[in-house]
C-alpha cells in the first residue's frame, strides 16, 4: 500500500503525469487522464493490474461516469500515440525494446504495469 509519509498524493499525481508527458502522451487525450489515474491506482494496488478488464476499468468507468469499453479504448489510443511518438530511450528503459517497426506495442495493461512499476520504484512505494 501507498506509504503516505514517504510521497504525498500531489507529488505522487505530478510525478506520474511528468513521466506519461515523457513518454509522449499528449494531455489533451481523453485516454491520458484515465491511463494517469489507472497507474495512479495501480501504484497503490499492482494487484489491479492482473484483473485490468475485471477490476480497472470498471473502477475507472464508475470514477469518470462513462463505459468499460470507452475507458479501454481510449487508454489504447493514448498508448498507440505514445508508442508512435514517444522516446525510444525510455521505452528501451521501461519495456527492455523500444518502438521500432520490429516491436509491437505493449498492451494496456503491460505498459499501466511498466509505468506503475517505474513510479513505484522512483518514489519507494515499493
């Protein structure tokens, strides 16, 4: 669980935006704010993300008042952006490959593991 004592939940929030705008997220996505608040929640339960289509995205659904399939799809826009034209570096850092014709995009739920992985690493909410 979150340590509050360790990172308070604004750093935590900024923290996670910084890296999503790093990787190539535009903000102005629908699916960046539901990717921001499912790796936001993934940080505090990585258990979520072995249960993305069960626990997730329902969760999210309920949070923004909108479908699952809505939450899905546009999460795998903001992704699709990201992969096309974000840092290979860091996707090299973060996935162990990088975004070039030989790869495929990582799924939701490997790239919300992989981010929520990095930020609980970054901050020691490990």
């Amino acid at each position: 669980m979150l340590q509050e004592s360790i990172v308070s939940e604004q750093e935590l929030e900024q923290g996670i935006s910084g890296f999503m705008l790093e990787l190539g997220i535009p903000a102005h996505l629908r699916g960046y704010h539901y990717l921001r608040s499912a790796v936001e929640m993934c940080t505090k339960d990585m258990e979520l993300v072995g249960s993305v289509t069960k626990l997730l995205y329902p969760d999210l659904a309920k949070m923004y008042k909108t479908t699952d399939q809505k939450i899905e799809r546009a999460i795998r826009n903001a992704i699709e952006v990201s992969w096309e034209r974000g840092n290979s570096v860091l996707f090299e850092e973060l996935f162990g490959y990088c975004n070039s014709n030989e790869y495929v995009r990582p799924t939701n739920s490997e790239y919300i593991a992989a981010v929520a992985d990095y930020i609980r690493l970054k901050y020691g909410l490990v």
